[in-house]
C-alpha cells in the first residue's frame, strides 16, 4: 500500500507538466468573447457568383439575347393577383420585370411582345397590349414596382434599366405557372417557373 501511495503523487505531476507541454495542448481557438463579434457573421453564406442563366424562379436575372446582337438581363420582380375571380371567373395577374441593357449599343423594343404565362395543364395567356387601370395594382411603390406598360415600345441605352408591368387575364384558381419572356422573336425563351396566388 505505501508504495502505490508514494507513486500516486509522482502520477499526478507528471500529468500536471504533461497538460503545461505545449506539444500536448488543444489547437482549439479561443472564441472571442460575444462583445467583439458581429453574432450575423458567421451564419451569412457565401456571396453567390452571378450566372448567366435563361430560366429560373422569381426573383431571379435572366440574361437573353436580343435579335440585334445584344444582351438583356430581365428580372422578374414580384407579381399580384386579386384574391376574388370577377363576374365572369376571370382574374388579373400582374407581373412586375426589370428590364436593362447590358449590350454596348442602345435597344428598342417591346419586352413584353411575346411574354405568356403557362399553367400545369398547358393553358396559356398572353399579356395584355393595354391593361385598363382597375386592373392594375393601384400602388405598386408600396413593393417597389411600376405600373409602366411593357407592351409598349421604349429604347434603353447601354446600362440602362426600366421597371414596368405585364397584364395577363386568368382564369381558375391557385396554381404552378411558367412566365416567359423573349427579346430575339422566341428564338431563345426566358423563362420563370412560380405560383399563381392571391395578393
């Protein structure tokens, strides 16, 4: 019994300078103290690369080529829809894009021309050539859009962007569309998959 109790003492300060060995210490940093850190930081993910994509979900830039050699890049904004069919079972469905020149040289046209929305079941509308006001959302500045009618004709030059409205009347209930849009006749479509909802 003494001799296990006199290695006991030798056991405990070897263990003691053992653990002072830098060579058998942690790597574990030391967290900063909750008073020199932003506590966002470290759960903000990586800045995601842009990329040059031709479909999407809103939100999303597409970049699409126009009949002239130019470049487009059309954001889908947000979209508004009433919550009630009219007399007739049909709704207005307004889609608010974004819409700038990235090409080198100033494009003309109409962003709309062409745009329609899908449904599931292959049901297809076209926008609107000139939506009636009651239609429209009557403030679209409270979710930053604009009620300019992008079926009409404008000129963007180099780095210029536009924000406007397509018209689409609906009819039926909540539901999966696709919107699309085109700048070189259909010959490459943009194209948005997202829901049909009330506002």
């Amino acid at each position: 019994m003494r001799t296990a109790r006199a290695a006991l003492p030798a056991l405990v300060l070897s263990l003691a300078l053992a653990s002072c060995d830098p060579a058998t210490t942690s790597t574990a940093p030391v967290p900063p103290s909750a008073s020199t850190i932003d506590p966002l930081v470290p759960f903000s993910p990586s800045p995601t690369p842009f990329e040059e994509i031709t479909s999407g979900f809103s939100g999303d830039t597409l970049t699409l080529p126009t009949v002239d050699g130019g470049t487009i890049h059309v954001t889908l904004d947000t979209s508004a829809i009433p919550k009630d069919l009219d007399a007739e079972g049909l709704r207005p469905f307004s889609v608010y894009l974004t819409v700038e020149n990235v090409g080198e040289d100033p494009w003309t046209g109409v962003p709309g021309q062409g745009a329609r929305v899908t449904d599931e079941e292959g049901g297809f509308n076209q926008a609107e050539p000139q939506p009636r006001p009651g239609d429209l959302h009557p403030d679209p500045s409270a979710f930053g859009g604009s009620n300019e009618n992008l079926m009409t004709e404008i000129t963007l030059e180099p780095g210029e962007a536009r924000q406007g409205v397509l018209l689409f009347i609906t009819g039926g209930g909540n539901r999966p569309v696709t919107i699309s849009v085109s700048f070189d006749d259909g010959a490459t479509q943009g194209a948005w998959a997202t829901s049909m909802g009330p506002s």
